[in-house]
C-alpha cells in the first residue's frame, strides 16, 4: 500500500511560502529538502502521494462525530534519545526493546544496506545484480527472495532499459525498482517509473517519456511476471496536452479507468475495456492542483479559486457530482489518501479534523507548523509527527528530527502521545508497518548504516 509516501499540507503553498513549503512537503525518503521551485516540490509531493492505492472505506460522518472531542494519553515519559546500534552479522536483527509505562513499546533495529519501504512492514533493497525484500518478523527483518526481470521497450524514439525485482507475501505483489539513471537528463526530471494501483494485481502501471516530444509521460500497463507490456490508449494520439503543462496520469485501482490531465484544466477519462473516452474538463473551476481516484467508482477534482480550495467529486456511474469548498485560512491541511480528510482551522483557532466530502469533523488538538500527518491503511489510526527542521551546512539542505509523535483513533477517539528526548541523528522518513505500528527511518553514524525503529502507541492497560 505504500502508506509511507505522506501527505502534503496546502497552507502556504498558495502565496508561494517557501519555509512554509519545506516544512508542510512530507516526511520523504530523502535525506534533506533543497531549496528550489515551491511549485515544483508541490507538484512533486502531490505527484507521489496520488501514486499510492486508493482506499474505499470512508471516515464515518455521523452526527455524534461531531461533537466529538479526542481525549489525551501523555505518555509522561519521553522516549530517550537513542543509542547507537552496532551492526554485526545479522542485520536487521532487534537490539534492543524499550517500554514506557506500558503505553509505548520501541524496538530498534540496524541494517546495514539502504532500503525503501514497499508495502507494510516489507522493505525493498536495489543491488545491481539483484534486489531483495525484508519483512518484518517476531526475530528481525528476513529477507524475501525476489524475482528480477528486465526488458528492452523501444518507444517515443529510444530504447528504454527497464529493470524491477518483484515477490509475493500473503497474496500481494510486492515491487521495486530503482530509478532511471536518465531522470535527470531532461528538464521534468524523470525517465521511465512504475506505479502499483493494485497490490492484489500483478498489472502495474508503466510510465514512458517520449523522447521525441519534449519527454512527455506515456501510460502503459506491464505484467510484473511476464513483462509484457500493453499500450493502454491502444496507439491514440498524445499530442492533445500541451507539452510545457507537464501532463500526467492516474489509473483507478482495479485498472479500469484511466484519468488524464495537465495543468491547464484538460482532463478525461478513458475506459481500457470499452476503449471510449469522456472529456471531464468542464468539471473543475479555477485552477486545477490535481485529481485523483477517491475510489474505483469516484474521481475527485481538486482546484483553487477565489481564496478557497475546491473539491469536486464525480460519479462514474451515473456522471452526478459534488462540490465543497474551503477558504484558504480554514484549510490548513490535506491529507492523503487524495480527497478524503484535512485539518481545519474554525474562525476561533479550534482544529478539527474533517472529512472533506460531508465537511464533518472532530476537534483535534493543536499542533506545531511544522508536522505532518499519516492515515494508516485501513483508516483507523492517524499519526501526527512533530519535527525539527534545521540547516545544519548552512547551504540551503533542511535536515529534519522528530520531536514527538501522536497517534488518534478515529474510533474511540482517543490520543496517546509520546514526546522525545532530542538526539543528534538524522530522521529521513516515517511510515505505517501495519494499523497499529509505525515506523521510522534514522541515519546511524556508522557509515554505510541505518537505523529502523518501530513504535506501538496503545492506550494503558491494551
């Protein structure tokens, strides 16, 4: 599910405050944040965000939701700073476990090779001469064998070197790959990628550059165990989207529907089994930040005008739509999955958060600037991290430390929160293992090293 890529906060972005940019872009896999474009780190994040699964169950929007205020759990003992773990031979082997007072459980973990979290609780390793998965076990992180495959896909005027790794864990695809060595050799910044609408599914997404045509991205859908790949416009033509507008795609989860857009506004929908096509450009007022599939059956349009931030959502079934809208100073967040939830503020200061579709929310306590939000996969758990966000060389590279978590149940509606003794490591991402844990990514001084802790917040007495 890739619950790891974040979400992005909007406050800010709309007058083009580039702190304020850096610090609502998301826990990344990066190591720091440049300085660069604010509208290109929008992009970007929002870009990486919609990549993920679209999920289906809704927050409830019962009338008791709101007036429902969260009850705090503060943990009164921080976490610690944490030591440093020495690597040896068996990697990705537990080091140390750590309660306090039976509210928090943190285990820590060393692995001596980089990875990118891939689905819950797997990591994924490129090695050139073949990756390999991790899995999260009751010992420490074993590994997966993984299959590679790669082919040679002639398109848009060069041919493209296409590797991956894939396996299967308790009937899910997992994927990975490594980035096209050629992605910064043209001005959008990337080459051919992948994208897993559906883990369930062994078709993935395959995006092309047209090297012919200013690198503009082409959709396809690529077999992970034959590696045979589809043209899923069946041979229409691309040059509808002004190149400079940087078009882009989005699949629905079960591959059905095919959503197409730019920047200008254009946008339709093409269905890959009845190969016919609906112009959707009429949907959206103002200007267009993105769309995406709310679900399999919904696509969600989101735009900015007139001070607010609007959201539509339109119905495949029958074309009906919805529309809401949030002034800019009330909408202080979306968080992804796209479309569904976001943080408000009330014109008192109160926060709540709300569902997006019906506007119902529930109180929330306040929280520092420069956090960020993440839904668990099933919708049940929302992780809210503090952060400390330095430039520690003094050219630009925002280094970032995580100063406490919360973690609220949207069930019982209830928050535990952990607060964290400072340590000099870098933090460079944190990501759901599964509903109920969490984990984040830290830099171990040891080079070559990195350190993998997971945290389980729970109520006392659970």
């Amino acid at each position: 599910m890739n619950s790891w890529e974040l979400l992005i906060a909007v406050n800010g972005a709309a007058d083009a405050d580039l702190e304020a940019v850096q610090a609502r872009l998301g826990l990344t896999q990066k190591r720091t944040i440049r300085r660069g474009s604010a509208r290109v780190l929008l992009a970007a994040a929002v870009a990486a965000a919609l990549l993920l699964a679209t999920l289906g169950v809704a927050m409830a929007a019962s009338p008791t939701f709101r007036e429902t205020v969260f009850s705090i759990f503060h943990i009164q003992t921080p976490e610690p700073a944490p030591e440093i773990g020495q690597a040896t031979e068996n990697n990705g082997k537990l080091w140390n476990h750590l309660e306090l007072e039976d509210a928090a459980e943190i285990d820590y973990y060393t692995l001596r090779t980089p990875f990118t979290p891939v689905a819950n609780d797997a990591l994924y390793h490129w090695d050139a001469a073949g990756g390999c998965f991790y899995r999260l076990t009751d010992s420490g992180f074993e590994e997966i064998a993984a299959h590679r495959m790669e082919l040679d896909v002639t398109f848009g005027g060069a041919e493209q070197h296409i590797v991956y790794d894939w396996a299967q864990l308790d009937g899910e695809y997992l994927l990975g790959w490594h980035e096209d060595e050629r992605m910064n050799e043209n001005p959008y910044g990337y080459g051919w990628m992948l994208s897993q609408p559906d883990p369930a599914s062994s078709m993935v997404w395959l995006v092309l550059p047209d090297w012919n045509r200013s690198f503009a991205p082409c959709p396809f859908l690529l077999n992970l165990k034959t590696g045979e790949w589809t043209d899923v416009l069946q041979g229409m033509e691309y040059e509808r989207f002004h190149e400079d507008l940087m078009p882009s795609w989005r699949f629905s989860s079960d591959l059905q529907h095919l959503l197409l857009m730019d920047e200008s506004g254009l946008a339709w929908l093409y269905d890959t089994v009845t190969h016919t096509e609906t112009d959707l450009s009429g949907l959206m007022t103002g200007a267009m930040l993105d769309a995406g599939f709310y679900d399999a059956e919904t696509i969600v349009f989101f735009s900015t005008e007139n001070e607010s931030y609007s959201f539509t959502w339109y119905s495949l079934a029958d074309g009906a739509t919805e529309h809401r809208s949030y002034s800019y100073d009330r909408l202080q967040s979306v968080i992804y999955p796209f479309g569904k939830y976001g943080i408000e503020r009330s014109a008192d200061g109160r926060l709540a958060l709300v569902d997006l579709r019906s506007g119902i929310g529930a109180p929330i306590p306040a929280y520092d600037p420069d956090c960020v939000f993440l839904l668990n996969d099933d919708e049940t758990r929302l992780l809210r991290v503090d952060r400390r966000l330095e430039d520690k060389s003094g050219g630009g590279a925002l280094a970032q430390t995580f100063t406490g978590f919360s973690v609220c149940d949207l069930k019982t509606h209830t928050v535990v929160r952990l607060d964290r003794e400072p340590g000099d490591a870098e933090e460079w991402s944190v990501f759901w293992l599964d509903s109920e844990r969490f984990a984040v990514w830290a830099e171990n001084p040891a080079e070559g090293f990195a350190d993998v802790r997971v945290y389980h917040l729970h109520q006392p007495g659970e």
